[in-house]
C-alpha cells in the first residue's frame, strides 16, 4: 500500500516540475514561487529538486511493488 502511494507521490511531484517548467515558475516555499526571468538560479534549483525528488520517489515505490526494496516506513 505504501509502495503504491510513493509511486502517486513522485508522479505527483513530476507534474508539479513539470507544469512550472512550462509556465516559468516553480513553488519554493510558503508563498513564494521562483521565476525564470526574475531568479533564474532558484528557479533551476527548485526544478532539480522537483525532479530529483520525483524520480527517486517514482523508482523507489516501483522497485518496492517489486519486491526489490523495503517500502518507506510509516513511523
């Protein structure tokens, strides 16, 4: 159940990096969102945590739904 939820959760994020690649602007906190043309550094570094952040999560649950690896724990 857990493996199938870390799955959803890395789509998730992978959708959110998407959509603010193609809109210019990632969320980077309470409130704030980091813009191409205003901070262009942040906004990359957002984007690279999006996408390292989904992609570990994404190949994590597939590998636990697999059997090849524990899935997260919930404590």
């Amino acid at each position: 159940m857990m493996a199938l939820l870390q799955v959803l959760l890395g789509f998730g994020i992978l959708a959110v990096a998407y959509k603010g690649y193609r809109a210019g602007e990632v969320p980077a906190g309470a409130g704030w969102r980091a813009n191409r043309e205003d901070s262009p550094f942040a906004f990359h570094c957002f984007l690279t945590l999006y996408l390292c952040g989904g992609i570990a999560l994404l190949v994590w649950g597939v590998f636990a739904l697999a059997g090849l690896a524990e899935p997260m724990p919930l404590s």
